[in-house]
C-alpha cells in the first residue's frame, strides 16, 4: 500500500490525478471540497440582505437566509440518512443541486431580487466547475508542473518567436500609431473591454484544443507504456499540454504589452493624444526623463492590452501552424512523460497485484 501511495502522490504532484484508480468525484473530488463549499453555502446568507434597506433590517434578513440555508441543509441530511449537523462524507447530485439553488432563492425571497438570484447560481455553478478542475484534473499542480518547465521550453518558444514576433511587431506598431485603434479602445465600456479580450482568449484556445486530440494520440505513441489511455486520462494529458502551451502564450502577449506600454509612454505624447481626440482617462503614471514629461495614462493601458490581446492569438497560431515548434514540443514533453507513463504501467501491475 505504501509503493501504491508513493505512485499516486507523484501522479498528483505532475497534475496527472487521473492516472489513479478507483477515483470517483463523489468521494475524492466534492468530499474533499465540502469544507470550502460549506463556507461559502453559509456566506451567502449575504444573499439575503439589501443596500438600501436599513441596517437592522439587514441584520434580520442575514440572520433569516442563515436559518434558511442551515434548515435546507439539516433537512437534506435527514433525507440522505445523515444527523441534522454532520458533513456530509458523500457529497452527491442532491448536495450539489442544494448547493447552487437554495442560496439562489435567498434574494428571490427577500426582495424579490431576480437579478441577484440568476448571479448566485452562475457564480455558484463556476465554482463548482472551478473546485473540479483544481481537484480532479490537478489544475493548480499542472500549472506549478508548467511554470517549473517553462525554462526548458523556452528554447523551442523562442524559436517560433524569432520567426512570427518580427512580423507580428510590423502589424502591431501600424495598428498601435493608429487614431482610430486609441479611439475605438479608449471609449470603449469596462465590461466590453473585459468580453473582447474574453473573445480573443477563447479564440485562441480553440487554435489550441483542436490539436490537443492528435497530440495526445502522437505523445502515447511515442511513449508506448501500459495499456492505453481511457477517456478521463486522455483529458488530463490534454489539459497538461493546453496549460503547458497557454502559459508560453500568456508570458509572450504580456511582453508584447508591456513593450507597447513603453513604447506608447515615450512615443505617443500628450500633443498627439489631443490631436487624435483621445480620453485619456485617469493617469497611473507620471514621470519625468531627460528633462520631458513621461505619462501611462489609461487609454495607453487599455490599447496595449488590445495589442497584447491580439498578439497572443496571433502567437497561438502560429504555435499551431509551426511544425518545427510542434516537433520540439512534443518531443521535449515525451522526455518529461515517458517516466511518468513507466510508473502507471508499474503502478497498475502492483494494484492489479495487491486487488488479486
């Protein structure tokens, strides 16, 4: 049993959980996340109270979705065959339902806050699908697993950087010196700002996914050990490399902005932002060098984020269409895999063995 937990800790510790058996999300994913769960069920007594409404009266309002969620929780358990207080140590569809609806009717209760309630049950919905990529796929390792590795890939990224960046650079600069790209973004609302680089992140994850399939296929190829992967092992090998290229894709578009930053802070002035009729907003910066006032206003922040945006779609594509990069890569990822696919082969010997 120890050499069998010994195999399962470095699984986890690689972000690979899914390697071992007998997981199931009802007792090693939402058991492990009830305590976190329950903190937040309680916290959103919150959902109750209203701003305009007097402090007393939000006190009492706090105080009645408290007694309402504590009593739908007790209920539950006593439909579930459990005491009134305990934990639940099989967390369930029902647990799960509880968890994002009975909050939700707090705000419909007091005050009729529709609004707040369709929020509490999307906010609720994305953390339990937060709690099940950190739990069961390992996110948080997977992406410790990358940030350790980054260094090693940096060779090859540099590689592709060297080819697409200078051209990236000439499409950047003609767009960045351009009146209507400083207008278009610095007027455009905060929330539509946040949905355009949404839109550019979920495009250029898309370049990224729809290799992930053939890449896994390459990679258990190349490595050959054990039997083959099952479907839930493929996503987590999948996921392993969509982080492991996100992160390259990330560092280049948040260099990429930063250059713009400065190159904006020192080419862009305050002469040619008032001829070009632009809100600069509030200022974060103001500096002085070599005599000249320097400036990062919010409007230069706002367009070299949008450069950025589009540099980091850019770069996904051009990761996607590089076949050097993409050798380089998977071979670079082979090495580091091919002890991890050893030791499932050996771990699945020893617990066949241990079960026999």
């Amino acid at each position: 049993m120890g050499d069998l937990e010994a195999y399962e800790r470095r699984f986890r510790r690689r972000g690979l959980p899914l390697f071992i058996e007998g997981r199931s999300a009802r007792e090693d994913v939402w058991t492990r996340a009830a305590p976190l769960l329950a903190l937040v069920f309680i916290g959103e007594m919150l959902g109750a109270i209203q701003f305009d409404w007097p402090i007393l009266v939000n006190v009492a309002a706090a105080l009645g979705g408290l007694a309402i969620l504590l009593g739908a929780f007790g209920l539950l358990n006593l439909a579930r065959g459990r005491r009134f207080w305990s934990l639940p140590k099989d967390v369930g569809y029902a647990e799960l339902a509880a968890f994002v609806l009975v909050p939700a009717a707090l705000p419909l209760i007091f005050g009729g806050q529709a609004g707040s309630a369709v929020i509490t049950v999307a906010a609720n919905l994305l953390l339990l699908a937060l709690v099940y990529a950190v739990i069961a796929y390992g996110l948080l390792a997977i992406v410790l697993w990358a940030a350790r590795r980054f260094f090693d890939q940096l060779g090859a990224a540099l590689s592709v950087i060297s080819r697409a960046v200078p051209l990236l650079l000439v499409f950047s600069l003609v767009l960045f010196i351009n009146t209507e790209m400083w207008q278009v973004f610095s007027e455009m609302p905060d929330a539509f700002l946040v949905l355009v680089g949404g839109l550019f992140v979920a495009v250029g994850s898309v370049f990224v996914i729809v290799r992930l399939p053939r890449e896994v296929d390459d990679l258990e190829r190349e490595v050959g050990d054990g039997p083959p992967l099952d479907r839930r092992e493929r996503a987590n090998v999948g996921l392993v490399m969509f982080v492991s290229q996100s992160l390259q894709i990330l560092v280049v578009a948040v260099a990429i902005g930063a250059f713009f930053v400065l190159f904006g802070a020192l080419a862009i002035g305050t002469v040619v932002r008032e001829a070009w009729e632009v809100d600069d907003g509030t200022s974060i910066l103001t500096f002085t060098l070599f005599g000249e006032r320097i400036q990062i206003t919010e409007a230069l922040v706002r367009v070299s984020g949008g450069i950025a945006a589009f540099a980091g779609l850019y770069y996904a594509i051009a990761v996607l269409t590089d076949t050097t990069y993409r050798q380089e890569f998977l071979e670079e990822l082979t090495d580091d895999m091919r002890a991890t696919f050893t030791e499932r082969a050996e771990y699945r010997e020893l617990r066949g063995a241990a079960e026999a």
